[in-house]
C-alpha cells in the first residue's frame, strides 16, 4: 500500500503536465489583480512622468525585497473564437513599513510602456509588515509571439530596487490559440489531387467564423507568390470546398487560405513537397553565346555539375564545372553542346542527369568516316570554325581508359572538312577528341574496327555520311538513269522507222541479217531471239534502196 502511494505522489507531477497539455492555456474569466489573505490592495493610475526613485534604506535590495517573480500567459474568452491572451505577473516581496505597493510596466516593440501601480492599504500593510506577501496581476493584454519586457518597481520607486525580466508570448503555432485566438485562426486545408486532369480539390475547415474564405495557389519563397486568381468561399456555403487547376507540380506549389478580414493570417500547404525532379527543367542554351544556364523555379539548395555521359549510363563530372544555387540563376560560358555533355543536380543525397543536347539539335561538329576503296577517310566537319585536339590512343582490354600515343592540334573552317589523314595508323584504335576553343567540352573517344573489315564507328555518337559523297551518288543516279531513258527512245524510233520502210518498198526475199551493234540493247517494242550474245534482226526485203537500209542499220 505504501508503494501505491509512493508512486502515486511521484505520478502526480505527471498527470498535472498531461492535463494542462489537454486544457491548454489556462482560462480566466475577468482580469484583476489579487494579494494574499489580508493585505489589501487596489490599482492607481501610473504618473506619466514617475518621481526621480529615492534612496533604499540599509538593507535594501532586490535580493532582499522581490523572491520568485514569475510570467505565464492566460487566455479570456468571450466565444469559442473570440478568446484574447493576457501577461500574468506574480511576485512575492517582502514587505516593510516603507513599502507602499509595487508598479509592473510591460513594454513591447514599437509600442509605449504600459505600468500599473498595486497599492497597499495602509491599515493592511502595517498588520504585515516584514512578512512575505504574494501579488498577481493578468490585466496586460498580449498578442501571440510577442516579445515583453516587464520591470517590477517598489512603491516609492527606491534606487536599486528593480526587478527586469522578458517574456515570450506563445505563437499561433500552439493550438489552442489557433481554434480559439482570431489572430491565429486560419482555418484547415484538406485537398486531393487529380493528376489527368491536374486539379486540386481544397476542403476548408475550422475557419473563422461570420466571415468569407480566400483561397489560391501561389509559389513559396519568402513569400507566397499568387498564381492566378483568388478563390473566395462565401460563408453562407454549406460545402466549403473548390477545385483548383495547376500546372507543373512543383515542390514549392502551395494551396494557401485566409479569412477575409484586415492582417488576417494565412495557412499553406503544399502538395507536391518532396517532387524535387521537377526542378531540374527549364534548362537553356544561347547557340551565339554558347550560354548553358538554369534557374531553379523554385528555392533549393543544391549543386549543379557538368559531367560526360559515359555509354555505361554513369555520368563524369568535368573539372571546375560545379556551381552552388539557391534561388538565383546560374550560367556556364563557352560550352561545346555535344550530345554527351550533360548537367548534374545534386540536393541532399540524391542526384538527377539532364542532358540538354541528346537530340543533337544543337551540335555543330561530328567526325566523319567514309570507305574510299582499299583505304578510309577520316574527316572533321563543323558548323562553325573551331580547334580540336585529335589523339590516337588505344584500349586494352577489361579497360575502359585509353592510351594516348600521339595527339594532333585540328583548326576546322565552318562548313569545311578537314581530312585527318591518319589513314595508315587507323587502324584497330580509337581517336579522342576535344574541343580546345571552349570553357567546357566533352572528350569523346570513337574506336574503329580492324583493317580488315568495314571500318565504323562504335555508338559513341552516330555517324553520318559526308554531304559531298551524298550528292556525288544521287548526280551519278540522275545522270544513269538520263542515259538509259534516251537510248530506249532512240531504239524505238529506229525500230518504227524500219518498218515503215519495209512496206513502202513492198514484199522483198528474205534475209537473215545480224547487226553487231544491238548486241547489248534490249529491245521494247518487238520480241527478239538471242543467241550467244547477238540480236537477230527480222528478215528484211531485198529492194532496189539495199544500199539506204544497210546505212540506217549501221
């Protein structure tokens, strides 16, 4: 049993703090101002300019006079939300003859002192002269968050004798100011998203009462920056919910929502929080300037990279390529944009590639390899006039280095090729190349294949042929099939025109006859017999005109 009670009286303690976490604040019903059992005391007006303080008599000091002064917050309600907050000071003193009362004076930023006097009576402070006495005081009206600072003062003010202290109001943040404190009360948000239709349907609760509700999406910084127009839920609705459209989920998309009164203050949420990957767009390149920049359309804290896409997905980071960001823009200056140069954004732990130039829209030069007969030809060709380093340099195997064994300075006029001519050391090697007139390039290695076979380049990049080759052939085309067309004309007319000579002149004996120069043309209009290469010409009349007919056969 007397364990029960030892626990019990230890608990106790406990069981305080758990119920005035449920209650909250503690509530009062009037303000005022209490004294211990038999003093008497009551409040006077403060002296708007106080008496200079006197000399304490022997003995006299802070230490001495003032014990356990202490400040709490206490809430006044009228309604359920309409509960206003008060400073309470507590003190107890020791009392003397030349003590009359004592004088709290609270002031905050950017606002005048406030004092009370708390005045003794004289039959009561004589009857409890040098005992110790208790006095409270809960009239000073406080906002949530503010910052107090309380002087406690004998009366008559005696030099020395002065207690300062400061004081924290709670902040809205403590919820029973934010059910029941009108300045704390923002109502709450509630939403569900549809992401086919990309739209938020916001439910509003708990708003302050008698008033009408705004609500929009907006863009959080230090602000929340609006997007769009407000919403406004009439407080006659009885469903207090809309829909809101949206764009791209960004982390910093909020909801937010405020009464519709003066100062009112406001509450976000914002859905997409933890969506990070949606910052990383927006990425753009100024072709002229060879400008890569980004701007986070959010603030995050990260580091932007440039790195080298290797073909196992991993991507290198380029030295001296790294940037911090916040809120603010960021630029890299003279960029090669291959296909392989990539941005990296790292925030926290996780890190996300973008490549801006994969669809190799922007690239301006390619290394070309075309199979000339028994040899390749090796050229550089760019849309601009720029330097390249050229290297030869091989791989050995497991390895995914290359030995450099010699390397070559490139100058390259725009839109003009330029030949390696490394065709005798091509081969069964690679060729890295770099891009030297630039702050930041990729190295790029193209290996070619054995000598013996084709020679092409591995995917590193795709290559293309040379737009020189590629109107050689299509003009070779054009001109085979321009010949082809007229020799069949030219066969047909001849072929009519025998005919019709044939029978002007009239039935004549027959004759074989063979023309050496049909051997190779095919006739179209007649069939024809061929044997061992030769055309057999039909029979044709033996006239007086022999001698005309054979000339037009010739």
């Amino acid at each position: 049993m007397k364990m029960i009670l030892w626990v019990a009286v230890l608990m106790f303690p406990c069981f305080l703090g758990l119920i005035a976490a449920a209650t909250g604040l503690e509530r009062i019903e009037k303000c005022g101002t209490n004294c211990s059992q038999g003093l008497h005391c009551k409040t006077k007006p403060y002296f708007f300019f106080p008496p200079a303080c006197q000399n304490a008599a022997e003995g006299l000091s802070t230490s001495s006079v003032f014990h356990n002064i202490s400040l709490s917050a206490v809430m006044r309600c009228e309604g359920r939300q309409k509960c206003s907050l008060h400073l309470r000071v507590k003190t107890k003193l020791q009392l003397t003859e030349s003590i009359h009362g004592v004088s709290i004076c609270t002031i905050t930023e950017g606002m005048m002192e406030n004092c009370r006097i708390l005045s003794f009576t004289r039959a009561s402070r004589e009857r409890m002269s040098g005992l110790q006495v208790e006095v409270e005081n809960d009239c000073t009206d406080i906002s949530p968050s503010q910052h107090v600072k309380v002087t406690v003062k004998t009366v008559p003010s005696y030099c020395g004798v002065t207690w300062t202290g400061t004081f924290e109001a709670p902040g809205c943040i403590n919820e029973d100011l934010k059910k029941h404190v009108p300045e704390c009360i923002t109502g709450r948000l509630s939403y569900d998203i549809n992401p086919e239709r990309k739209e938020l349907s916001v439910s509003v609760s708990d708003m302050l009462e008698d008033y009408d509700y705004h609500l929009r999406l907006c863009r959080k910084d230090f602000i929340c920056i609006g997007m769009g127009v407000n919403t406004l839920i009439k407080k006659e609705e009885p469903v207090k919910s809309v829909t809101l459209p949206y764009g791209r989920p960004l982390p910093c998309l909020c909801i937010e929502g405020w009464s519709a009164v003066m100062d009112a203050p406001r509450v976000q949420v914002c859905p997409f929080n933890d969506r990070l990957e949606e910052l990383w767009f927006g990425i753009t390149f100024d072709p002229m300037e060879g400008m890569l920049s980004w701007e986070p359309s959010c603030s995050v804290t990260a580091v932007v990279t440039l790195c080298q896409k290797r073909e196992d997905g991993i991507c290198v980071d380029l030295p001296h390529a790294s940037q911090s960001v916040r809120r603010e823009k960021i630029t890299f200056g003279k960029v090669d944009p291959h296909p392989q140069l990539c941005m990296k954004f790292t925030a926290g732990s996780q890190s996300w590639t973008k490549c801006p130039f994969a669809d190799t829209r922007f690239q301006v030069w390619e290394v070309v390899v075309t199979r000339r007969q028994d040899h390749e030809d090796v050229k550089m060709l760019s849309q601009i006039t720029a330097t390249f380093s050229v290297g030869l340099c091989a791989k050995s195997e497991g390895s995914s280095a290359c030995q450099i064994t010699e390397t070559h300075t490139v100058h390259v006029e725009k839109h003009k090729a330029v030949g390696l001519n490394l065709a005798e050391e091509l081969c069964d090697c690679c060729l890295q190349v770099t891009r030297l007139d630039v702050n930041f390039a990729a190295t790029v290695i193209h290996c070619l294949d054995k000598c013996n076979q084709s020679l092409h380049l591995k995917p590193v990049i795709s290559s293309q042929a040379s737009w020189d080759l590629t109107w050689v052939v299509a003009a070779a085309g054009a001109l085979l099939s321009s010949i082809i067309i007229v020799t069949l004309m030219l066969h047909t007319l001849l072929t009519v025109y025998q005919r019709r000579k044939q029978r002007r002149n009239g039935g004549c004996t027959s004759q074989k006859q063979t023309d050496p120069a049909f051997d190779y043309v095919v006739p179209t209009l007649q069939t024809k017999s061929l044997l061992h290469g030769r055309t057999f010409i039909p029979d044709s009349p033996q006239c007086g005109n022999t001698e005309k007919a054979n000339l037009i056969s010739d």
